[in-house]
C-alpha cells in the first residue's frame, strides 16, 4: 500500500489493462473475485473495460472500499448465510 494514498501501488501497471481485471489480479489486490468485482463496478457506474489509467485516485479508493464492505459484509456474522450486495449494506 502507498502510505501517502491508501491505493496498493502496483494498481496502476500497466496503465491499459481494463479495471475489470485488474480487480481480479491477486497480485494488486486479494480477495475480489468475479462476484464482488461485477457488483463494485455496477454500484460504482464504471464499465468493467475501462482503462485503469482513466480512473482517478478518488474513484479508484471507493471501488476498493466498496469491495473491502462488501466482502465484509458477507463474512460478519449477521450475514446469516446470505448474500450481502448493494441493498444489504
């Protein structure tokens, strides 16, 4: 993680792989699967095939927090072997 940012710092390398997959990379980031990552770019407005270098620092924080409460969401255990997505939060 970038101290400064709170953004893991090899995010953004190579800039033009699609954000869709960079989420699923488990060398950026672990833990976001397919599920996860098609929820956080739904609630987010980003289409999955959108460069990572078009994506701000501001944006790019709220889809990993987004990520980060809703996998939390779904481990807590009032989740009561539900699915937690958008209208569970």
């Amino acid at each position: 993680m970038d101290g400064r940012k709170g953004l893991p710092t090899p995010f953004r390398q190579p800039p033009d792989v699609p954000i869709g997959l960079a989420l699923l990379d488990q060398w950026r980031v672990a833990g976001i699967g397919n599920v996860y990552k098609s929820e956080v770019l739904f609630l987010s407005g980003i289409s999955p095939f959108t460069r990572v270098s078009t994506i701000d620092d501001e944006q790019l924080r709220t889809i990993l927090e987004t990520a980060r409460a809703l996998m939390a969401a779904n481990t807590a255990s009032h989740a009561d072997d539900a699915i937690v997505t958008s209208r569970g939060l």
